[in-house]
C-alpha cells in the first residue's frame, strides 16, 4: 500500500494542477495528503515514507503555485506522524531506530551495513557478479540463478530473487551498459531539477512548469539510487513507476509542437 501511495501521488497532484479546478478542492486535496503521509508511515513501509517525503520536498522547493498551502499541509502531516508516533512505541522502533542501528549509526561496536545485514549481502552478492561480468553483466533476472554460486555468494541471506536494489540489480545482470541506462535518467532529472532552481534564485524564467515538477518528483523517486527497490525487470512494478514518465514526455513534446506551430 505504501509503495503505491507514494509514487502515484505526485502524479495525482500533477494533474490536479493542469484540471479546471473548483476553489474546495485544494482542500481536498491537502487533506488527502495529510492522510496518505500518516497512512504510509501507519503501514510501516520505510522507502515509501521516505519516497513521499522526498518526492514532497522536492515540489515545494522548485513548484510556483500552492507553495505555502502544499509547505503548511506537510507541517500538519508531519505533527500528526508525531502524535501517531507517540501512541506507538512499534512503528518507532520500526521507522527511525530500526534503520538507524541497522547501519551501525547507534551500536558503534557493531559492523556498518548498507540499509540492512540482508540487504547488504544481496548487494554485495550482486557486486561480485558485477566484478566477473562488468560491461553486459550476467543477463536479465538472472541474480536469482547465480547469486547461488559460491563464487559470487556472501553474507547471510546472499540469494532472491533480485538483489532490492535497481542499480546494483543492473551492475549485476546487465553490466555498465544497463547501468548507464538507469543512471542517465538520474542525471537528467538532476540536471534540469537544477536548472529550476536556477531560474528560481535569480527570477529568471522557469524552464518547468508546476505540472512538470510534480511528475519529475515522481521519476526522482523511481531512479533515487540511496534506498532498496523491487525487480526492475517486474513488468507490474515497472508500469506503475513508469506512469510519470509517459505523462512527462508527452507534456514535453506538447510545449515543442506548440513552439513549432507558432
């Protein structure tokens, strides 16, 4: 529930922005935000929590219209995770103090892992595999097959069926040259996340609209390299974080044709 909440709520947003809209619906709309936020870290699913509040950051700093209302409504959300918090000594555990000793950030005597001791042997499984194969790799879904193998196997829980990790998965089974792929998209939504920021700072021309912005959020979260992931080669999964990306090239063709015509 959390993952889908999560990526498909920038695109909501998205269009909300480019409807006819009625003056109550903003309302409604920051309303459903604050239930979603409470609901996503009510479900436990730590990427997702972070995913919205990244995708949510990202929008307030670089979007024009509802700035404030959209900065206010993360306020409320983020008290009323509080409150939550507080009547749950669970969901801390799980949220904030799980992941932080689970990277070695509280017990110093223990050994510094990547987000988790079995997240880090599945990648670290996968980097051997990425070190034998490193321009195709091994070939798609194929870290299920060979993360058996002694040669590459490590840690406590080397072998799944993918290594929850979009980058390492394709260093792992499809090389640099896949990794490149998935790589340049980062860069991209980097570079012209910048180039609005830009734009913002001197009160120059803003090369994004709002509309744009909230679907760029909703990429940023799909190829954001720092968390774990499902398998890229899912063909569900990858429907739902490839939704932003068809609506983001259409508006952009949209604005080239527009130009041409005039």
């Amino acid at each position: 529930m959390g993952s889908y909440l999560s990526r498909l709520f920038p695109l909501l947003f998205a269009l909300y922005l480019i409807k006819k809209k009625q003056k109550y619906e903003i309302y409604f709309i920051g309303f459903l935000f604050i239930l979603v936020e409470v609901l996503i870290f009510m479900s436990g699913e730590r990427a997702a929590f972070f995913f919205l509040n990244l995708s949510t950051v990202f929008i307030i700093i670089l979007i024009k219209e509802y700035q404030k209302f959209r900065l206010l409504t993360f306020i409320i959300a983020i008290i009323g995770i509080f409150i939550v918090g507080l009547n749950s000594s669970n969901l801390n555990e799980r949220m904030f103090k799980g992941p932080a000793e689970d990277m070695g950030l509280i017990k110093s005597s223990n050994k510094a892992v990547i987000f988790s001791p079995a997240h880090d042997s599945l990648i670290r499984t996968a980097y051997n595999m990425f070190k034998d194969q490193p321009i195709f790799g091994h070939g798609p879904k194929m870290f299920r097959a060979i993360c058996k193998d002694e040669k590459y196997a490590t840690g406590i829980t080397p072998c799944m069926p993918h290594p929850h990790n979009f980058y390492i998965q394709l260093l792992a089974e499809t090389g640099i040259i896949g990794f490149l792929f998935l790589f340049s998209v980062l860069a991209y939504v980097i570079f012209v996340a910048l180039r609005q920021l830009k734009s913002i700072i001197f009160k120059q021309k803003r090369p994004l609209t709002d509309y744009q912005v909230c679907l760029l959020a909703g990429i940023l979260i799909t190829v954001w390299p720092l968390t774990p992931n499902g398998n890229f080669f899912n063909n569900w999964l990858m429907i739902v974080y490839s939704l932003p990306i068809g609506f983001y090239l259409q508006s952009i063709y949209s604005k080239k044709k527009v130009k041409k015509d005039i």
